[in-house]
C-alpha cells in the first residue's frame, strides 16, 4: 500500500467514514449524514456492533469528516438505543452535530426520556427511515427532522406510488418537523418530494445527469476537458503547464495558497510559478490542477458536491490501483474517477462528452456503463458511495485486497479530496 502524498492521519487507521450531502430546496448543501463502518477484526463479525461504530466516529471520525464544513451546516450522526441511553451524544456539539435515532430503536421510557434530555440541552434530533410506522410515533412530538425513506414508500411502482408517499406526509403534518426525503435517486422523485412539501433531500440525484436538450458542450469547456486528458499524459510538458498556469491570475493565486499551505510543508513562502512546479514535481501539480479545472467546470452547490465526488472517486481509485497485487496504472484510474461524473457536471450524456475526448476505447466503453476492468473499478466506488458492504466484501475479493486495507485507502482519499479541493476553491473569483 502506497500513499503519495506521505501523510496519512491517524485517524484514517482507526475507522473508516464516508458523508452524503443533504440539500434544501435550492440545492444549497444543507449539511452531511457521516456513514461508517469500523475496520480491522469488526468486520468479521460482520460489523453487526453500531454501538462500537458510532463511538468511533465520535473518537475519530467526526473531525475528520467535518473538516471543511462551510458556516452554519450540519452533520448527522446514526445513534443505536446503548449509546442514546449513555449520552454519548453530548460528547458532540450540539450547533454541528444532529442526533440521528436508528429506526430500530424502540421508543420504551428510558430511550424517551435520554431523548428527551438530549433535546433539552439544544440538540437537532432526527428520525431515521421513517416508512409510517405507528410503533416508532411515540418520538415524533421529540424530534425535529423526520428522514423518510422515500424509496421504500414508493416501492416498485416508483412516482406511480406517490398517492403513499402523500399520504405519508399528509400523517406528518401536524407535527410540525422538518421532511427529510432519503434515498432520493433521480431528479423527478427529488422534483415529487419537494411538491409534497419536503425540505431536505439526501440520495444520489444529485449525481445523475439531468440533460438539458439541446445543450452543447462549450469551446471553453472543451478545452478545459481536452486539457484534463492530456495532463494524464506522462510526457506532459511541464513549460505548457507553467504558461497556463502564468496566464490566468486565478490559478496563479489558487497555486500559491496550496503550495504554501501548512500541509505542504514549504518553509520559505514561494511567490513564483516556475519554483512551485520545481517543488511540487510534474505529476503532484497535474493532480493539482486536474482538480482545478473540475471545480471551475462546475460551479455552483450541486456542482461543487458532484467535483468532490468524482475527485474522491478519482483519489480512492488511484491508490486502489498502487495498492492491487495487479500492475495497474494509478494515473489512469484517477482519470477514470474523475471523468465517472463529466454528464452530470455538464448536462448533456456521457456518450456526447466522450465523442470529444481522445481516451482509450477500453475507458470509454467503462464511462458509458459497458461491463470491463475499469467499470468494475467504477461500481465498487459506487458500492462504497452507496454503503453497501456485502457488494464492497465480494468485489474486493477479486483483485484481492483486504476489505480493511481498502477502507483506509478510502478514508485516505476523504481526507486528500478535502485538502486539495479547499485550495482549487479558494480565489475562483479573482
């Protein structure tokens, strides 16, 4: 196991954490429920302890998912019955964290009332995967968020089921809480979802290309994305890269904040283009400005959540590839990543965006949904993304790499992702 940027927190050995944006109406990012799953000798008994987990992400995880959270939001954190009868909860700040109780949490007299002091002592608390159940109203007058798992209501019939799902608000009502709509998958149920009088969404819609007809991919853009392929190129010439950095103060600017971050360890402040590329090596600012170019192709919440993903995908594929007994290339599995999402970024299909970009047939196929080595690498991303632990296990199995080993790498990559897109954000207005 590699890790090229030669520091890896300790945290990142300790448990393994993953975040969902939740969105307001606006698609403004509302806040991050933390997901996660512990690591090392847990997982043999199928990770099946919350308890465990949870006191985790408290220990460990929640610093570390919360690092570059913008003013005012929030992250949800899922409470089992033991550590809600503990107070666990009050080891967090109750202006970030929101107190997410599990939907298999009975509601009997203690739960209610360690629920009930929670709330007194100004804690956000949320109901998890609320289908409508009558057992689990007994905290709807305590809580403050009720998440309702859109899917599950819907059911197969998907928006033809939408007279349950209003029903299901039409009972909520007069409590008075917030609607959270979880496992949100497409543009029209988040459309559905905010008629019926919802407020927060969390799903993957967010992710999904929503096609303007009509729309065209942009000279400027074109460029942006031709320019994206050929830094993967490993005889990129660096001259090129110092002339277009010199040519736009925005990316000057954005350089010197990164090179002389803390993290990058420089002691002397470094004022000069041609010194920051000596520093930094050709392929550290090839990364660096890869994800550049992705934050200014999508501007915007949403578009800013769809870069982190794809950059976090691209990171966590890139040592994925380092780490495989195989000899694959990181280079390209971090392209591959970063290009997963280029029809949602754009708003045309990925068929079109592929028509203008030189790439291996082999990646092309991968990126329009065609079964191979690269959209396997792309479907496990996916299975992490989506928590689904079985899927991550059995697929791991096949190159071979320890579920643990991959974890670390995962939360590794959250990390990198974090860092290095602060520093492409800061000065996108200059």
């Amino acid at each position: 196991m590699n890790d090229t940027t030669g520091t890896a927190a300790p945290a990142a050995e300790a448990v393994f954490v993953a975040r969902q944006p939740i969105f307001d109406p606006k698609m403004n990012v509302w806040g991050y429920e933390l997901l996660f799953r512990a690591t090392g000798e847990a997982r043999s008994a199928q990770v099946t302890d919350a308890d465990m987990a949870t006191a985790k992400v408290i220990a460990d995880g929640f610093l570390l998912a919360s690092q570059g959270l913008r003013p005012g939001q929030r992250t949800l954190i899922n409470f089992p019955r033991t550590l809600l009868l503990e107070n666990f909860a009050f080891a967090l700040p109750a202006d970030i964290a929101v107190v997410e109780i599990l939907e298999d949490v009975q509601p009997d007299e203690a739960v209610l009332a360690a629920v009930g002091e929670l709330k007194a002592a100004g804690y956000t608390l949320a109901m998890d995967d609320f289908t409508g159940e009558a057992v689990l109203e007994p905290f709807l007058p305590l809580v403050d968020i009720i998440k309702v798992d859109v899917l599950a209501v819907l059911g197969p019939d998907g928006l033809e089921g939408a007279p349950r799902l209003r029903e299901v608000v039409r009972r909520l009502e007069h409590h008075g809480c917030r609607l959270l709509a979880e496992k949100v998958e497409d543009n029209a149920v988040f459309a559905l979802c905010r008629e019926l009088g919802f407020t927060l969404f969390q799903g993957y819609f967010f992710a999904r290309p929503e096609i303007i007809p009509g729309r065209k991919i942009a000279a400027s853009e074109l460029a942006k994305l031709q320019l994206l392929q050929e830094l993967g190129s490993p005889d990129f010439d660096v001259k090129r890269l110092a002339e277009i950095i010199q040519r736009d103060p925005s990316l000057t600017y954005r350089l010197f904040r990164y090179i002389n971050s803390v993290g990058m360890g420089v002691r002397q402040k470094v004022e000069s283009v041609t010194r920051a590329i000596a520093l930094l090596g050709q392929r550290q600012l090839a990364q660096w400005l890869r994800v550049v170019i992705m934050s200014d192709l999508a501007p915007g919440n949403k578009g800013r959540e769809v870069t982190f993903l794809s950059v976090h995908r691209g990171r966590f594929l890139e040592l994925m590839a380092e780490s495989c007994p195989a000899n694959y290339s990181p280079e390209t599995h971090f392209l591959l990543g970063l290009f997963s999402l280029l029809d949602a970024m754009l708003g045309v299909p990925m068929g079109q965006v592929l028509e203008n970009l030189p790439l291996d047939e082999t990646m092309k196929a991968a990126l329009a949904g065609k079964s191979n080595d690269y959209r396997f690498c792309i479907d496990l991303a996916l299975a992490y993304e989506r928590n689904d632990w079985p899927q991550v296990d059995s697929m791991l199995a096949i190159p071979g790499v320890p579920p643990e080993e991959a974890d670390v790498l995962y939360t590794q990559a959250l990390e990198w992702t974090q860092g290095i897109l602060g520093s492409a954000e800061q000065g996108q207005a200059c």
